[in-house]
C-alpha cells in the first residue's frame, strides 16, 4: 500500500508540475502578450499624440498666417485711404488758390457744358467762393447764364433748361477712378522691390 501511495504522490506530484508548468508557460504568454500589446498601445497613442500635436501646429500657423494677412491687407487699405486722404487735401488746396485753380475750374466748366450743349445751360452752380471767378469765365467762354452759388464743392454743376444737370468736380473725378487707382496705389506702396512699382 506504501508502494500505491507512493506512486499516487509521485504521479499526482508529476501532474501538478506538468499543470504548474504548463500555467507558468501560459502566464508567461499571457505576460508576453500584455507587454506586447501595452507597447503597441503606447505606441498608437503616441503617434496619434504626435498626429494632435502637429495638428494644433498646422492650426496655429494657420491662425498667425490669416492674421497676418489680415493686419497687411488692413495696413495696405490705410495706407492706400491715406494717399486719397492726400489727395483729397491737396485738390482742397488747389481750389482755395485762385491763380492755380482758374484754368482747372474753366477745363472742368467747359467740359460739363459740351456734355449738354451750350443752348441748353440755364444756370451755372459753384462754390459760393467760385462765383466771382465763375462768372469771369463763363463770359470768357461765350456764355450768358447765370451763376449762382451752390452745393458744390471744388468744380461746377450746370443746370440745364429742362431741370437736368451734369456735376463736374475735382472730388467727383477722383472718386470714378478711385477703384482703378486703389490697386495702382498699392501696387507702387507695397511692392518688394522699386523696379516692380
């Protein structure tokens, strides 16, 4: 019986080394496994970190290019108002000096009567400033109408017998090429180099 007993413990101690054997080998592939797919893990979540970050670098890059193409168009825009500002002033200038400004109001007033026909001007309106010169040379010019003072500024606006008119002024000219002359201006300002301007 000592002999059973002892062939029992032997085999029963061979079964539990062949199961403790076999979990250690399947705790190690368990292990082996785990380390395996944490590093795969670890790994995926850094390249989906780098993925974040080098998205939030394309998004703020981004964001500074916009902004910065904002504060220059801003920049180009004030600079291009300021030169009109300018020349806003200086067309001021010319109409306040008499000697410089007679030939400019006589162009600007012939111009306004051939767009109507001499036969049909009834009245000439000027700055209430301009009157005397206007007057001056409306009768230069061959024309008998009268001329008064009105809502103009810098030019004239002639008043037809039929009630139309036709306003032609230094602030009027530049305004209708205002559009054609902005990108010119900005041109010229910004460019890189002189010889582009």
């Amino acid at each position: 019986m000592a002999d059973l007993t002892a062939l029992l413990e032997r085999e029963a101690s061979a079964e539990i080394d062949a199961i403790l054997s076999e979990a250690r080998s399947r705790a190690s592939e368990i292990v082996a496994q785990a380390e395996a797919e944490a590093e795969s893990l670890k790994a995926t979540r850094a390249r989906a970190a780098a993925g974040q970050s080098e998205a939030t670098l394309v998004r703020a890059r981004s964001a500074a290019q916009l902004q910065a193409t904002a504060l220059t168009l801003r920049a180009q825009h004030e600079a291009v108002e300021s030169v009109f500002e300018a020349t806003s002033e200086r067309l001021a200038a010319l109409a306040a000096d008499a000697k410089a400004y007679e030939p400019v109001l006589t162009t600007l007033l012939q111009e306004a009567v051939a767009a109507l026909g001499a036969d049909a001007v009834g009245e000439v309106q000027v700055a209430a400033k301009d009157v005397a010169l206007a007057t001056k040379i409306a009768k230069a010019s061959g024309l008998d109408v009268s001329v008064t003072a009105g809502p103009v500024s810098g030019g004239v606006r002639v008043m037809t017998t039929h009630g139309s008119s036709v306003e032609n002024t230094l602030g009027a000219r530049l305004d209708a090429v205002r559009g054609e002359l902005a990108s010119s201006v900005a041109r010229t300002l910004f460019a890189a180099d002189p010889s582009e301007a």
